[in-house]
C-alpha cells in the first residue's frame, strides 16, 4: 500500500475572477521527505497552487489534504499547518518587514506562544543555519538579494516546519548566490525536510529533484521522474527547456560514444560513463 503523502491537491480549482481559470483541476501528491521540483511557463499557476497548499487562498472545487486530513479553513487548523508548512515567496521583500534580521525571523517563533528564550534560539539557529547569523542585527533593506532570500527561509525555518514551499527561489540570484541557496536545500533535505520548489532552472532540477511536476494552464500535465519529465521531447509544448546534459547525452547516443537512452544527471556521471566507455576499448 502506497505512503501517505504529506502534501496533496486533488483536483483544485481557482477563480481570481469568473470566467479566469487560474488553476483547472490540478494535482499533485508529494511524498514526506522528498524533493519535488515544479516546472512549467510564467502564468501556468505555479504561485497560485503554493498559495493553497499554504492555504492563503481555498479553492472554488477540490480538495487538499496534509497526512490525509483535508484542509478545514479553521483557524487552529490554520494554525497548526502553518506551522508544519512554510511557504517562502518569490520575493523576499514580501515576506520580510521587521527592522532587522533577527527580529524578523524571531517575529513566527512569538506568534507560536513560545517563551522569548525559546523564540530566540530557535530564531539564532535557523539562522545559523542558512549562514546568516552573523547578521542578525543588520536592516534587512541592507542585504543583498540572495541574503534576503536566506533570512525568508530562516524566518520559516524558525517555526520548525516539516515542508517547506518555494517559490521560485533561485531566481534574480548571481552565481554565489545560487551556490549558498543550494547548499542552504542540500542541508535542509539532510535534515529531514520535505521540499516543493517552483523553478525555471530546468538543469538545477534535473540534478536534484526526486520528482516533477509540470504545470500549465492551470493543470498538471506531467509527472515522474526528471528522466521521465524533464527529457521528453515535447518539452518545449509543456513549456520548459531540455536539460542541456540531455542534449549532451542524445547528441553522444547519436555517435554511438554513449549508449542510446542513458542521460547521465550530473556531469560527474557523464564523465564516469565517458571515461568507462574509454577504460571499455582500451
């Protein structure tokens, strides 16, 4: 008997307005522990669907459950899964509000009822974690893009979530900022954490991701593996580029200097897979 997942959408519909689909039907299941990936075109209703999942918005028909429990709408329901569910936005700025670092990410521990002692360290090591403790007394409108993304995390990360929801996390990052926000993921999936990213960055996703789901026009068309998702040969139908590893690998299949079919998901494995090809005819 299959697991549980922690998270599912069954069928969701939204209306921003009538006649305005902004999710038709979607669906999704994501397993406790997993690293999903969700992928498809601007407007297919990527936010839209974290914003239910967070239960910010309710759907017009369908239903979402976590462990099983449907969403009730409740405020200790609400509550309750706010805590277990952190959703970190695309833009930081929407999130963050307080003066500085600390005091913004300590703002969700207080809200909790939990002792300022409490609040605090819980605050200090989600910080710690995401590498910005020692910023904990700057104005966050001193920060760089990508701290500010960071300080988010840490601001969800201090309610002590079981899954976190990001949106679009990678994006307006420059290159040491994607490298501190990936090893800030590779930590939190370490840890346990069940994570949902909403991204472009199709390569990141081929190479990290247990499972994808593409979304367009309001529902989700696609789902599997990244071998199965992200190298078919209708991606850009579904609104996605190829890895560029894919290429790679199907141009090199094409040569008969790698098999038809094996697409390696990092570039350490194409080069183990080229270098037993060589070891092979030697």
């Amino acid at each position: 008997m299959a697991a549980t997942p922690l998270i599912a959408a069954d069928n969701v519909t939204f209306r921003y307005r009538p006649g305005n689909l902004a999710l038709d039907g979607a669906t999704l299941a994501i397993p406790a522990g997993s690293r999903v990936a969700l992928v498809g075109p601007n407007g297919a209703g990527k936010s839209t669907l974290f914003l239910h999942i967070n239960a910010i918005l309710r759907p017009v028909a369908g239903q979402l459950s976590y462990k099983g429990q449907p969403y009730s709408y409740g405020r200790g329901f609400l509550a309750a899964l706010r805590q277990k569910v952190g959703l970190v936005f695309q833009d930081p700025d929407t999130q963050l509000f307080a003066g500085n670092v600390l005091d913004d990410v300590i703002f969700g521990p207080m809200n909790m009822g939990l002792t300022a002692e409490e609040a605090r360290r819980r605050a200090e090591a989600a910080l710690e974690s995401v590498g910005m403790l020692e910023h904990r007394t700057a104005p966050v409108h001193f920060l760089s893009q990508g701290q500010k993304k960071r300080v988010a995390i840490a601001g969800v990360l201090a309610m002590e979530p079981e899954a976190l929801v990001m949106d679009e996390p990678t994006a307006g990052l420059d290159y040491p900022g994607l490298t501190s926000l990936r090893e800030t993921l590779a930590m939190l999936h370490a840890a346990g954490k069940t994570l949902l990213v909403a991204t472009h960055d199709i390569d990141w996703a081929w190479n990290w991701a247990d499972l994808v789901y593409v979304l367009a026009a309001g529902r989700m068309v696609a789902a599997g593996s990244p071998a199965d998702i992200l190298a078919r040969a209708d991606h850009a139908a579904l609104g996605f580029a190829r890895p560029i590893l894919a290429d790679v690998a199907a141009a090199l299949g094409d040569r008969s200097i790698l098999p038809a079919g094996v697409v390696p998901r990092s570039v350490g494995e194409l080069a183990a897979l080229l270098a037993g090809r060589q070891n092979g005819q030697k």
